[in-house]
C-alpha cells in the first residue's frame, strides 16, 4: 500500500489504495471489539440484549459483520459496539512498510 504521511495528514495515491487501507482497518477494529467481547465473557447474542437494555438499537448479525471486519460495517455501528461493551480503552495501529509493496 502507497501512502504518504505529512503534517498528520495521511494521502493516497488513488481510490484503490485508500479502499485497500479502509478494508484492511475495519478488520483491525473487528478484532478489537471481539477482543473485548470474549474478554467479558460476553456472546454476540447476550451483547446484543446487553446494547437492547441500554437503549442501544444492535443486533447479533451487526456485531457478527462488524467482528468479522466487514468493510460496510458503519462507524455509528462501531461505536454503538464499543458503547455497549463500556467502551474500548485504546486501538493502536502500526503503519509499516511491506516487502515489496508499491512505495
């Protein structure tokens, strides 16, 4: 992935590229709230009635697309996610380089 960092700015060469990064992001964010999940001994189901009793409108199949890393997955679902698991303390991302990866 070709990308270019300045001034807290982060561009992309094309639309392909950013697709690529978003794609690659939300599974990233996936695996953070299932982290969370399993760490509180929660199902999906039981998370869902979780978010329900909290005046959170989320289904099972939302945090099942979002866990998974579903690229369509909306950041208002996300948050309704984090929300109902009492928030998620830090997600950190390391951008790194691959071999042979376009530059």
């Amino acid at each position: 992935m070709s990308k270019k960092i300045e001034n807290d700015r982060l561009t992309f060469p094309n639309k392909n590229e950013f697709k690529l990064f978003i794609n690659r992001f939300s599974i990233l964010k996936g695996q953070a709230l299932f982290k969370r999940r399993i760490e509180l001994g929660l199902t999906q189901h039981e998370l869902a009635g979780r978010a329900r009793l909290m005046g959170i409108p989320l289904s099972q199949p939302a945090i099942s697309s979002a866990e998974s890393g579903y690229a369509r997955t909306t950041n208002l679902t996300l948050d309704k996610i984090a929300e109902a698991l009492g928030g998620i303390e830090e997600l950190t991302i390391t951008f790194r380089e691959v071999p042979g990866e376009r530059k």
